[in-house]
C-alpha cells in the first residue's frame, strides 16, 4: 500500500470548502495556497496548480447553475472530486443568532491536525452533535490551558467598543480564510485588532461575538452558554464589504 493511500484510510484528506454566488467563486487562490499547505504538513505530493485549482471549480459550477451555494472539493490520485456543500444558514437563524456550548473536550495546541483542514474532523462533528441534542447550535473548543481556540467548524471573534479580539493560531485552531479577511478589515473600519490568549473570564465583558466561515462569511453569537452579546455593530458594518455578503444578512 502506497503512503498516500494510507494515510488517505485514517481521514487525512485535505479539502476546501469554497462559497460561490452570481457564478463567482470566493477567496479560490487562498483556498488553494491553504489546501497546497496541508498536503506538504502530511509530506504529500501536490501537482496541481492554481490555474487547473480553479478551472475544474468553475467547470462544476456551470453545470449545476445555481445564484449561490457551497463547493467542497479534495484529490484523489490528482483527480478533483468536488460535491456540493448543504448550507445550513439561512435568515432565521442570523435574526437569532448562534447559541454555542463550551465543549468538554480539550484541543491540544500541539495538535498538528488543528492546523490543517482534512476530513479527519471526527470530534468536531461529535462534539457538535452532543451541543445541538441539548439545544445549542455548535460548540465552542478550549486548549489544554483553557485558552479559546474556534468552533466546531468557524473562528470566532468578540469586540468590546472599538477592539476586535480573536484567538491566536498558536491556541490550537485553522487559520480561516475569513478570518483573514476579518482582520484585515477591521483596520479599515477603523478598529483595532487584538489576536488573543483569550479565556472564558475574559469574555464575559465582550459586547460582541460572530463566527466566520467561508459559507457563513461573518455569523453572529447571541450567547455563548449563559454570556450573552447583545450587539451586533461590527458584523453588520462587515456586511457592507461584497466578501461578506451572504442572502441571510442582505
């Protein structure tokens, strides 16, 4: 058995998952330099370029002729299998907002497979899971020092006045495309942004809490178990941004 099939049978097969609306494919370059960087962490071969990255997305999505949606895509044998991603959002649940569940299970920040993003995510969907059967929509992970690092599948950010807070790489958690695109953002919108060591007692203050995903784009937080942000000023003003704009939040 070859290497790669081996590893591929314990789940460690990067993906991505890519929004696309009006037959235009978000962030697909940083989606593509994320992917190229799993595979050389797994010590993979790679061969595909950015240029064929993009050409086999956009031969899938003019056939299936949607005004918006979610590709997942991956390679086996350097071929792209690509499937589209059920959305889960939608207005209701923005209007609400998102109730999360701190999670008794500890990511490692040691943990190289927190870095990258393969289907070997069983703990994210069980944890999830075990959050949403007592009424929470997902489920937020802390490190082994108690130090916030992301959500099932999403960064998570909080603000209090004009300071964004989010946690930092080194806790434990992927580095989105979003978030990328959030911190950047921030400065233009004239906040100041702090990447973070955060713990659960530093929270309680935060008037603000959204998550950030490729799908979600930037998805506010009601409450995280019984803390509660009532503002939503700064996931609003992102929404002003075309990265940001989803059919919920418009």
């Amino acid at each position: 058995m070859e290497r790669k099939e081996y590893i591929y049978n314990f789940g460690l097969i990067p993906y991505e998952t890519l929004y696309f609306e009006n037959n235009n494919i978000h962030l697909v370059p940083e989606h593509y330099r994320r992917m190229k960087r799993a595979f050389k962490i797994l010590n993979l071969p790679f061969l595909i370029t950015l240029e064929k990255f993009e050409e086999h997305l956009k031969e899938y999505l003019a056939k299936i002729k949607k005004p918006f949606g979610a590709l997942r895509i991956y390679f086996k044998e350097d071929k792209p299998i690509i499937k589209e991603k059920e959305i889960k959002y939608n207005k209701e649940i923005y209007n609400k907002g998102l109730s999360i569940k701190i999670s008794k299970v500890k990511k490692h920040s040691n943990n190289i497979l927190n870095y990258i993003k393969t289907f070997n995510m069983g703990i994210n969907v069980i944890e999830e899971e075990r959050a949403q059967r007592m009424g929470f929509d997902t489920c937020l992970f802390l490190n082994e020092k108690e130090f916030i690092t992301e959500t099932a599948f999403g960064n998570i950010f909080f603000r209090r006045e004009k300071n964004i807070y989010t946690p930092h790489i080194q806790n434990g958690l992927l580095p989105g495309t979003m978030r990328k695109k959030v911190i950047e953002t921030t400065k233009i919108l004239g906040y100041k942004i702090h990447i973070s060591f955060l713990k659960i007692e530093d929270i309680k203050h935060m008037e603000e809490c959204f998550i950030t995903t490729s799908i979600a784009g930037a998805f506010p937080v009601n409450n995280i178990e019984n803390i509660n942000f009532p503002s939503r000023e700064f996931s609003l003003k992102l929404t002003e941004f075309e990265i940001f704009k989803r059919p919920w939040n418009t």
